[in-house]
C-alpha cells in the first residue's frame, strides 16, 4: 500500500466511526506511529480532519457530512451541558427557530414546558421532541427531507420561513471559525440557515467545540451576527476570548 493510499484508507476509516487512533491505525497499516501522524498532519492540511490529542476527527465538507444517528452517540454529556446553558437564555422570547442537527434538538427538549411557546423548526426530530407539549406550538417547515439530517430544505422551507419574524433562533453549523464565520457542507442548508438569520432578531450558536475552527463549503453567518455563542470547556479561554473580540457574549460550560 502507498502512501495515497494509506491516507485514504484513514480517511474513509475516520468518516465511517467518526474517528481515528494513531496506535490503532498503525497496528492496521503495519506503519510507524510518527507515520501516521505526518498522515494526519497532511489530511488536516488539506482539511480533511482535524487533529486531537492522539488522533483526528473528520471534518465535513461538501462531500461528506456525519449523519444525525452518528452525532447523537459522540460528546453527548458536552453537548447536554450546551443545551441547557443555550436553553437558560431564552429570556422573553416567545417565538423560536430551532436549527436542525442534534444539539438542537437538545436544546428544544431543553426549553421550558411551564411557558407558552410557538418553536419553528426544519428539523423532524426536534418536532417530535416538542409535539406533545401543551403549551408549545410547534411549526414544522415544509420541504425535500434530507435523510442524512431528518430535516426540510429546499425553496418550500425557505419562503414559509422568511414570512415569520423570530424572536430568538437557536442556530448550529458544522463550523466556525473567526475568518470565514459559520459554515455548513450543503448549498440548501445554508439556505435555510441564513433565511433564519435574516428572521430572527437575536441568534445564539450552540456547538461543541470541535465545531471551531472547522470550515465547510457554505457560509451562512458571520461571528459577529450573534448575541451568545454556547460551547463547552474543550474550547480554550484564549480562543473564546478572540471570538468574543467579534461580538458575540462566549458561554463555556
């Protein structure tokens, strides 16, 4: 095997279980360690994947994106802590927008059940999740289901999104970063994403911070268009404090 394509055969690896261990792949290549870090070091230049202590993640891109079944089993107790400080600034709200993907979701089944709500959502998971509340009003967008996401796109979504005004939206992407701000790997998404920006009139990201520093192919926002970014305490304070410097309050639980 060359060196090709070991790097492909550890990118396909890293997007089929969501990551990758340097001693693991260098039992399976037969290669040494320091091998398979130039490996990793060369896929994350290319941004393919980001590096982790021992390891790499994949990074999605406009050719690959984690499904939601995938994101539902990583960094579950980081991404619970996010929700519920996300979901403790709703403030007065009473109308919300909230994004597909699973943090969102648990966002939503974060918000509180003693208050009228009306949630507006593209996302099938979180409107299960909201469906039988009393006192919640739950507004699905219509449009083409993407099965990777269980969630609306397309013009339908859009145009039935960008005839409400939102108080607040609760907003994810697949990364941000200080230089080109939040990204997501599909045009139609992007779409959805930025009519909800347009909509609202105070947004907060809530994202684990694998999420930073990651760049995909669509931008739909810029740092500095948010109230509050949510994250958790795998984002150094350094790096916080530079996002901050763009804006938006930082929340790190």
């Amino acid at each position: 095997m060359d060196t090709d394509e070991r790097r492909r055969g550890i990118l396909e690896t890293a997007r089929k279980d969501g990551a990758v261990d340097v001693n693991r792949l260098a039992e399976r290549f037969q290669v040494a360690k320091e091998t398979i870090r130039r490996d990793l070091h060369t896929l994350e230049e290319h941004g393919l994947v980001r590096r982790t202590h021992g390891g790499a993640y994949p990074v999605e891109s406009a050719g690959f994106e984690t499904t939601l079944a995938m994101r539902t089993t990583s960094h579950v107790p980081q991404k619970s802590k996010i929700a519920a400080a996300a979901a403790d600034l709703l403030g007065d709200a009473e109308t919300v927008f909230v994004d597909e993907g699973f943090t969102p979701q648990l966002v939503a089944e974060a918000l509180p059940r003693d208050r009228q709500l009306t949630v507006v959502t593209a996302s099938l998971a979180v409107a299960t999740v909201l469906a039988d509340r009393e006192k919640t009003a739950v507004l699905l967008l219509g449009g083409r289901v993407r099965g990777a996401t269980m969630a609306t796109v397309d013009h339908w979504a859009v145009k039935m999104l960008a005839d409400f005004v939102i108080d607040l939206a609760y907003v994810g992407a697949n990364g941000i970063s200080r230089e080109y701000g939040l990204t997501t790997p599909d045009p139609a998404v992007s779409e959805v994403k930025a009519q909800a920006m347009r909509s609202a009139r105070r947004r907060i990201f809530a994202g684990i911070h694998t999420k930073f520093g990651a760049v995909s192919f669509c931008r739909f926002a810029g740092v500095g268009d948010f109230e509050a970014i949510v994250t958790d305490a795998g984002l150094p304070s350094a790096e916080a404090q530079r996002y901050s410097l763009l804006g938006p309050q930082v929340v790190r639980v």
